[in-house]
C-alpha cells in the first residue's frame, strides 16, 4: 500500500476515533503519538511490518494490530496520551509518587494478581509478586525464588530470579531443554546493582524487572524499570538507559550507563530454537543446586517438585548438572568453560538457534570440535575477527577469534551482542586456559 493510502486511513480513523485506554501507538515513549508512528501501526495491521516494530499498538499483547488499537492511537494523536476522558479500571492504592494502574484491573486481596489473558500492568506492583511494593524483592506466597550453577553475565548486574504457577498446574520435566510450563507461568528476573559487593548490608539499587509470561499463544516478554526512589517500577516497551556506580569485590569502583533493551532484543536473545521465544534459565542442568529458602537449604529441582511446580522429575542425582564456571570443585576447566559459553552463547549458537548460519555451535551436547569452534574458519572474516584465522586455536588463545570476541567491548565485534559492555575478566580467564589446555593437533 502506497504512503498516501496509508495516511488515507489514517485521516479516516481519526474521524472515528474513540477515547483509549493507555498510551497506544506511542512508539518512542516521548508521550506523543506522531503521523509517522500512525504509519508504523497502519504497517503493522497491513502485515507490512513486524509488531516489534512498535509494540506499542499491540494494546491488549495479543500479538497483532487491529482496527481499535489503530483507534485508540489516533485519538492519543489527537487529544494526547492522557486525557480525563480516560476510564481507568479498579486499582489498588500504590505508593506515593508512584502513579496509578492505567492498564490492567487490581482487585482487592493481597495475593498475586496475574491472568494471562489480560494485558500487560503499566505498574510491577499491581501483580503483587512481591511482599509490599517489591524493594526488597520478598517474594509473595507461591512465589518460588530460585538461582542457577552459571548464570548468564549481564555487565556484573546481580539477579534475583523468581517463578509463579497458576494453582494447580506444574512444569513438565525435562533433561535437556527448558521445562514445559503451563499457560499462566510468569518468570521474573530483577536487575540490580549492589552498592559494594564486598558488603551486602550496604544495600542495592534495582535497575529493571523482567516478566517472561506463558499466554496461550506463546511465551510474551515485557520490561519494568525501577524509579530512582525504589518504590515502583513502570513497564518500559522501547528500553531506556541508566547510569550506574558500583564496588566490584577486589574494591575497585566501575561505572556503566546500563541499557535495558527494549521488548524486540528480549525476544531476539530468547529465540534458542527455530525462531520460537522462550524460556532459558530453567533447565534441569542449570537449576540442579541447593538454594537457600527461608526454611532452609534444599536442591531446586527437589524443592519444585515438593511444592507441585513440577512433575516427572528424577531425583537430584540422577539429573544433569552444569558446572559453576567460576568453582573448580564444581568440575573440570572444559566443564566449566563449556557451561559457561552454553549458557552464554549457546541459545544463539546451536544448530536451530539465531546464529545457526555461523556453523559455530555453542551448546553444551556439541562434541564435535570443529563445530564447536576448533580449527574452524569463520563464515565472515574482518573486522569482527580481529584479522585471527579460526575460532579456537588450540593451545593458543592470543590466536582465537572466541577469546578476542569475548574480550573486546567494540561494537560490531562483543559477543555476546547485547546486554554486556565490559568484559567478564572472571570468565575469559577460565575459556582462555581452556584453550591453553586443549590436547588437540595446530590448525594447519
């Protein structure tokens, strides 16, 4: 469809428009909803474009754009993205300064408040997560916390991790793959940056919270920032930037300007198979520890299992378990480096993942050396491979386009791609003697 028809349809939407809820089409999140962005979403109904191209039309996150939504979009275009005409539904009170649920009803009760079929909250604190507005990142009742062996690095951001299960339903087990979760499961990842990690009494400063959500038409990622006083935070489609400070353990101080990705680079990072968003963490190899719960320490698996959240599980020590790249107890130099890339690399580079096309495969079950990197020419050579000829050299990492990838913070040459702009010193240190130590022939 021409440019011309399409603002065509957009002059007639508006002779139709209706008040909306929220702020529909705002796709830059500057409180404006612009002729361009209106093209975007006319696009995005035609099929022409992606809904990641502004997610911000797909109101209700039903994966798609239709005719109230382009609705709701020109009438924020015309009287702006709040007006008093605006209905709101029932909400709880939520803290001072905070503002008010615009987006999803809050009943009265103290319990999680979450259904799948609704859309996503424009306030964290409206599920109820967490015990009070979630600072403290207490989890409510059915709100299981759990950790994993190597977690994937995020700029030394530290996480706490957390599952709810709708009543009655569980996870399916599995020894490989993430576990199958039921419609409704909601995964939730929070960011933070503590003052000094040499002293956690010092407190922290949470940057974002992320929700993995189960719907029936697939697995929905969204994003919460955390306002500087701690007390909410605000879902977020278009991702923002955030100076942070921190003490790292050797008392050094860094600081970073921490990007929270928008809602397109969640889904491109948890497309491990054959472009399908989901889970990664929960794995059965990756969640195979002890956890230190409120009652005590017990296995995660165990643990999931006790309180019905999962089924078909063996007992801890007859399931897989990853090692902690960072603990030599905890395996070999080869375990614990390949854990590391398989938790770090591997949901992108394995035969089905984004970066299949690269022929470097990643994932821990890859035992084939050259698949995994060993002699092996890049696809593409140049800037991205420092000029080096293969991917690992054996007993050579000064040599490996894997050990200059990892070190660099260049754009076009860091990988991981997203989500890191330092490099992990703890981790290169453990690949790199993993290279130093592989007993295989020179590459010729």
């Amino acid at each position: 469809m021409k440019k011309s028809s399409i603002l065509g349809l957009a002059v007639a939407l508006l002779a139709i428009a209706r008040p909306a809820l929220g702020c529909v089409g705002d796709c830059n999140g500057d409180g404006v909803v612009s002729i361009n962005e209106l093209i975007v979403g006319v696009n995005i109904a035609l099929g022409t474009a992606p809904v990641s191209a502004c997610a911000a039309f797909d109101d209700d996150s039903n994966g798609e754009v239709r005719v109230n939504e382009l609705l709701a979009a020109v009438n924020n275009g015309t009287v702006g993205c709040a007006t008093a005409a605006t209905p709101t539904p029932t909400v709880t009170p939520v803290p001072t300064g905070a503002g008010a649920e615009t987006r999803c009803t809050v009943p009265e009760g103290d319990g999680v408040n979450f259904d799948p079929a609704q859309q996503f909250c424009d306030l964290l604190s409206s599920y109820r997560f967490f015990q009070g507005n979630g600072a403290t990142q207490e989890p409510n009742a059915g709100v299981l916390p759990y950790d994993l062996n190597t977690p994937l690095f995020s700029d030394y951001a530290s996480k706490h991790r957390f599952v709810w299960l709708p009543p009655g339903t569980s996870a399916t087990y599995s020894a490989h793959d993430s576990f199958n979760f039921p419609v409704g499961t909601v995964l939730i990842k929070t960011f933070a940056y503590p003052a000094d990690y040499r002293d956690p009494s010092l407190g922290e400063r949470l940057i974002e919270t992320r929700l993995l959500v189960r719907r029936s038409t697939g697995w929905d990622p969204m994003t919460y920032v955390w306002n500087d006083e701690q007390t909410e935070a605000r879902r977020r489609v278009i991702g923002q930037s955030v100076p942070v400070t921190w003490i790292q353990l050797d008392g050094s101080e860094r600081s970073i300007t921490y990007h929270v990705p928008n809602t397109n680079q969640c889904k491109e990072c948890h497309e491990e198979h054959n472009s399908v968003l989901g889970p990664l963490g929960p794995k059965a190899r990756n969640l195979n520890k002890d956890y230190p719960y409120a009652d005590g320490s017990v296995n995660q698996l165990a643990r999931w299992t006790s309180v019905g959240y999962l089924v078909n599980a063996p007992s801890p020590d007859a399931a897989p378990r990853a090692a902690v790249f960072d603990d030599p107890s905890s395996g070999s130099v080869e375990a614990r480096a390949r854990t590391y890339l398989d938790v770090n690399c591997g949901h992108c580079h394995n035969p089905t993942g984004l970066a299949r096309t690269s022929g470097l495969y990643l994932n821990i079950d890859e035992m084939d050396p050259a698949r995994f990197g060993v002699c092996k020419s890049p696809v593409a050579a140049g800037h991205g491979s420092g000029d080096l000829k293969v991917d690992i050299y054996p007993g050579r990492p000064d040599l490996s386009i894997l050990s200059y990838r990892m070190q660099s913070t260049m754009p076009g040459v860091a990988m991981p791609e997203l989500g890191r702009q330092t490099a992990h010193d703890e981790a290169l240190a453990v690949i790199n003697q993993w290279i130093a130590e592989l007993a295989l022939p020179p590459c010729e």
